[in-house]
C-alpha cells in the first residue's frame, strides 16, 4: 500500500502552530500545567518518590515531566522521521511507558537519547475534556556552548499526529458506497443515503500482544441497520483501526454481532471490512431553490496539474439526505476552490421539484452539464442521461418546454436547435433545426421538423452565406 502522509511541512517550525515554550517553565493546557527539565541533582534531592522509565545508555539524558495537577493517562512516546520528496514528517512510533495518572508530588522520569539535530521526543496526556493531547520536543541548545546558553532546556510544541488518521475514507462495492469524513472529535457516516454522525475518539494504542501500535478510532454511538434493514435497538461503538496511513479497517474479527449489525453487502466473506482514504478536501457551496438557500457540500480532488475536480455531492433536501457521486462522470475542472461555481438548480421537468445541474464541459461550441432529475415517489435523484448529452439547455418556463442549441462549426452558421416537452414523464422533441453546408451547391440547407397532431411537418430554405451575413 501506498503511505498517505500527514500534511508535509517545511520548515519544522510550521509543524506547531503555538509559540515556542521553555520547558523549564510551564506549559498550561486546559488548567494543566507540566513541567519538562533535565533530572538533575537537585531534582533528586527534592523528589524521594518518582515513577521512571530509564536504560542504561550512558549517552542518555535524564528528563523529568512535573504537573502542576495530576493528569491522565499520561505516556512517554517514541518518535520517527519520515521522508520524501516533499520534506519530512515527524510520526509516533511506539507508545514506550505510560502513566494512568501523573501526580505533581510523584512525576515521571525518563531516558532520552538525542541523536543529531533532529532528534525529538513526544508525551501525551488526556485533558479535563478527555481529549487527547500531544507535544513534540526538542534540545533547546544543540551543539551550543552550554555555558554561554541562557534560553531554554527544551522547546516543547503542541502537536498534532492525529492528523494521520483524519480524512474521507470510502468502501464500495457494485451499489453500495460507504463513505467516512472522520474529524479530530467528530464523525460523518453515510451508508448510501443513510447518514449516521457523532463524536470521534482518535487514539494510539497497542493493537496486539506483540508491543504492535496504531492509531485507533472509535465512532461513537452508532445505530447501524442491520442485514434485513431493521435498526439496531441500542446504539454501539464501532472500532477501525489505521493500517498503513491510509486505510481504516473495521476490528470486527468474525464478530457475528458486528456482521449482523451492519448490511450484508459490507460482509465480504474474510470479516474485514476497509474503507481507503481519499486524497479528497470538501467545500460548501450554497444554491437556492423556491426563496430557499440549501447548502451543498462539495467533497474533490486535485489532479498532478493543480486543477480540481469533483468527486462527491451532498445535501439535505425534502428531509432526506443524497449524496450524489461524481466519479466516472465527466465534470469541469476548476482551480480556485474559494470562487466554486459549477453547481446550479433548476426545475427541468416543472414538476416544482429541485434537480441539479452539474457543469461537466465546455468549449466554443457551447457547454454541456450533467443532470440530475429529482424522484418525488422514491425521494431520490437519478441523472438525466439524455439531458445530460445535450448542449447548451435552457428552459422556457413560458411554454412548459427544454431548448437545447449545439454549434456545429462554420462560426455558428452550422448548428442544431431543438426543442423538447415532456410527455406523460418522457422527455419528447418536438421541434427541431439543423442548418448543414451544401458543398456543391455553395449554401447552406436548414431543415425544420414540427411535431404537431402526433406528425411531423418538415420545410427546407436554403442560403447563401452573403444572405446569412446580411
């Protein structure tokens, strides 16, 4: 598998997004406060009682975490470097000690060795909220003169590796789409047309006996439908874990509960159930329909030449949420997410309904788009496939009717208009002119057909391109 890396970041210092704090100072976080220092000698003489995780390295340093009030789940971690064309990423390896709760009278002190100017180490603890916390540090005096250095023992930044599991992941299979926009804190399910949200637990844990870490993920309060489409009485956690940046796997493990709790169609005979991460971000882009603005999140990606494409389309209308996915249509590319534009509505089969209209191309010959027509009897929508092979529409809410105009060449003078209604729910033509180029006669040759009293009517005229002009 392909590594999905965290945000690249260059220079280091854009990694951390708060201010450099001395770490013989205090680092408040949500009334916390920790103290991070060399374990020196009168460190020692002060403390008689301490928890410790310590080798006997003898290039170690000894560096001792102090809080202000205890804290929980307080763990020691050792970190990576991660490397490509892009720059480099620091990422947790192993959680190496941890600390159900670190008490101000009995702190922690542990081994470090720093190797390089790059050497960094990371420690977490889980705030009053119960939300995970994470800080990378470093030597504050590399390769320095210690007896000139004056500033601090460490430099210690709030991190953010849980962006590694974060992102829209997706599972599908023949017709059924399971996509999930996971957050720090928060959760976007949808199963089809069926959307399930809450809040998200991202941690890093042991995943096995063999001292084997990952992040894991825990959507919380899920009522899934089950095989036979009932609902599950009492809502559940679901557990994914993260496997190789960029898949989450369902830990049911042969779980028949878990199987049964979710559609048949996402048991796929071996128990293991994945969604892979997309490389896709999502705006918001507001239509309105009847005096009414409906927001439409817009999930895309950005191809290697910078221009963006859509991918997923989603929103609530009539009460029910639809997601309409993109991938395999044609759809326009565009470069500037901030001035988005390409999707409208409109009432195409005046039936007061919203369909959609998508823009999936255009050239000097006209534009086309693709279509979707809203189903009141099934609440859902479906593309339009012959309007959506159409030129350039527009509708005549006057008469009741879709026009469509298609430039065929010759500066405009060659083209097809028509023009349609619909007829017991079936999009009809009803008029129709095409002007071609007679070569051997030199003019051009309009041909009109009207459909009236259930026959056609057809004239032709013919011109010369001096009469066009004129």
């Amino acid at each position: 598998m392909n590594h999905n890396k965290l945000k690249k970041i260059i220079p280091l210092i854009a990694v951390f997004v708060l201010s450099i704090i001395s770490c013989d100072k205090n680092i408040e976080r949500d009334e916390a406060f920790i103290s991070v220092s060399y374990a020196d000698e009168s460190f020692f003489k002060k403390y008689q009682t301490y928890d410790s995780f310590i080798d006997d390295n003898e290039y170690a340093h000894k560096i001792a975490f102090i809080p202000n009030v205890p804290v929980n789940n307080f763990s020691w971690l050792s970190v990576g470097i991660d490397f490509d064309n892009d720059g480099f990423i620091y990422k947790i390896e192993n959680e190496l000690y941890k600390v159900n709760e670190l008490h101000p009278q009995k702190p922690l002190v542990v081994s470090w060795v720093e190797v390089g100017m790059m050497s960094a180490f990371a420690f977490s603890y889980r705030d009053k909220d119960g939300q995970k916390k994470y800080f990378l540090g470093q030597a504050g005096n590399y390769g320095g003169d210690s007896e000139e250095y004056d500033g601090p023992a460490f430099i210690i930044n709030e991190w953010f590796p849980w962006v590694a599991a974060t992102g829209i992941y997706q599972y599908t299979d023949d017709d059924v789409m399971l996509t999930l926009d996971l957050s720090q804190n928060s959760y976007i399910l949808k199963l089809n047309d069926v959307v399930y949200t809450g809040a998200a637990v991202i941690d890093f844990k042991n995943i096995d006996d063999n001292y084997s870490y990952s992040w894991n993920v825990t959507l919380k309060g899920i009522k899934w439908a089950a095989w036979d489409n009932k609902i599950v009485n009492s809502p559940s956690d679901i557990s994914l874990r993260l496997i190789d940046d960029n898949e989450l796997v369902f830990q049911n493990h042969g779980d028949a509960e878990f199987r049964y709790m979710i559609f048949n169609e996402l048991y796929n005979g071996d128990n293991w159930v994945s969604l892979t991460k997309l490389q896709t971000q999502k705006l918001i882009s507001t239509v309105t329909f009847n005096n009414k603005k409906i927001p439409m999140t817009v999930y895309y990606t950005r191809d290697a030449d910078g221009e963006y494409f859509m991918n997923v389309l989603d929103f609530v209308y009539e009460g029910k949420n639809h997601s309409i996915n993109l991938d395999g249509l044609e759809t326009f590319p565009f470069e500037d997410p901030d001035k988005f534009d390409l999707v409208g509505v409109a009432d195409y089969n005046f039936d007061n309904y919203m369909d959609i209209t998508i823009l999936a191309g255009q050239s000097a010959k006209g534009s086309w788009e693709q279509i979707f027509i809203y189903n009141p009897q099934k609440k859902n929508y479906y593309r339009h496939e012959e309007l959506s092979e159409m030129p350039y529409i527009w509708i005549d809410n006057d008469t009741k009717s879709i026009r469509m105009h298609g430039n065929n060449g010759h500066a405009g003078l060659l083209y097809t208009t028509e023009e349609y209604k619909w007829v017991k729910g079936q999009l009809t033509l009803i008029y129709r002119a095409n002007q071609t180029y007679d070569e051997e006669l030199e003019k051009y040759v309009l041909t009109i057909k009207t459909l009236k009293n259930g026959a056609w009517e057809e004239e032709t005229e013919m011109f010369k391109e001096e009469d066009l002009q004129n």
